[in-house]
C-alpha cells in the first residue's frame, strides 16, 4: 500500500503496546507498509529506546498497566534535543473526548480509538509525517516580542533559549507565518490534525500561547478572529 508522500522506506516507527498480539500485527503491518519497525511491551523498555535511537515516530497505548501512554508522553516531551519533538500517535480502547483532549494537552500529534481499521492508522501516521517534513520558502525569523520563529527551520527562541515545540506546534505556527497579519481559517488549520472540527488546533493554540505571550489570557502575537480562525501577528 503507497503512503503518496511520506515515502515510508527508512523511515523508524516506535510501537508501544503491552499487548503481545496487538503489538505484534502492528508490527508486522507497519513493516509490510515500507517502515523501521521497533517495538517495546511498556514504558520502561520504550524509554531506553528513545534515549539511545532516533525515531521518526512514536505509537503509544494509552491503557497500559504500570506506567500509560498519557505518563509517557509526558515524559518525552520533558526530553532535550530531538528525542522531545518526536511525534506521538496515541491509541486507546477508550473513544472519550477527554482522554484525546488530554492527550493533545500532553503534546501528543493524534488519537486513533480502538477497534480502528489497520489502513486509518497508516493514513494518520501519514499525515504526521507529512507535516513533520514540511518545509516553507526560507524567510525571515517572525519577531513575537520576547521570542523568535524561524519557519524554515520550525524553531522557537524566548529571551535566547530554545523552546521545545511539538511538530503539531510546529506545523500550525508554520501555516501561520505563511501570512503573517492575515486571518487562516480554523477548519483549514485543522485540515491534518487528529479534530478536523477545530479542536484539537484550539488545544494547541492555547499551549503555544502559554509559550509565547507574555500573557496568554491577552494574546498579543496569536491572536484569534472572530468567526474566522487564528492570525500570527509579529513585530
């Protein structure tokens, strides 16, 4: 089956599931599908692996016993270097709203409820992937007061330090910076994300104003437009 652009073959995919069976078909599915295929049956094994090896990836159970995927998303995201910005697909056998809201709070980039049809989660991983790689026109780094965005490079810098981003952030704050000062419509915003109702980019502009803004209750660089969507607007 072709994954169109994300080109799967290299690309390494971290399977966290204590199911032995579930694990397992993933695996071998995902393998079949043109990707790098490492599995681990809970958090503390999946934990060595993302400190010693580069992934492109990372699917987690949600229900595991001992530490869950909610714990261990967290965790990952507190990670310096790449290893922090490593994409997360959640999966869970429970389809309420508020364990896929906490999820994206955490920093996850999707939330696939079991049972799902082993063609969606290849689709899902797709779209991640696809907006991990993508690259605008070089510009200029946006000025955002005390903080500078370089699209280019989808880094974030507050008073000199970086900021860690997930690449959910990234590719929102990129969609924004493509026209700087003018309103991008929330349902187009939300096109590849895991709510294409709006949703989930709400979860995330809140988070990166908390990152951002001197004020996130008074944003002054991501602003919102009433009845449109978002708008970035710079120095």
């Amino acid at each position: 089956m072709s994954l169109g652009q994300s080109h799967p073959r290299g690309r390494h995919l971290l399977v966290v599931d204590d199911d032995d069976r579930i694990r397992d078909l993933l695996k071998a599915y995902l393998s079949r599908a043109g990707f790098r295929v490492t599995a681990a049956s809970g958090g503390a094994p999946a934990r060595r692996l993302l400190e010693t090896l580069d992934f492109d990836l990372a699917v987690f159970d949600v229900m595991m016993p001992g530490e869950d995927g909610f714990s261990l998303t967290r965790w990952l995201r507190d990670q310096r270097g790449a290893a922090g910005k490593t994409p997360v697909l959640m999966l869970t056998a429970r389809a309420d709203s508020g364990d896929r809201i906490e999820g994206l709070k955490l920093g996850a980039d999707d939330y696939l409820p079991k049972p799902f049809e082993p063609e969606e989660l290849l689709l899902r991983i797709e779209a991640i992937l696809r907006r991990a790689q993508d690259r605008p026109s070089p510009g200029d780094t946006l000025s955002l007061g005390r903080c500078r965005f370089d699209p280019e490079r989808g880094e974030l810098t507050c008073d000199g330090e970086a900021v860690r981003l997930t690449e959910a952030e990234i590719a929102l704050l990129r969609q924004l910076a493509r026209t700087p000062h003018d309103p991008v419509d929330r349902l187009e915003l939300a096109r590849d994300s895991v709510d294409p109702s709006g949703r989930a980019v709400d979860v995330q502009v809140t988070r990166l104003r908390r990152k951002i803004e001197e004020d996130p209750k008074a944003p002054r660089y991501l602003q919102t437009v009433r009845g449109v969507g978002y708008r970035l607007v710079p120095d």
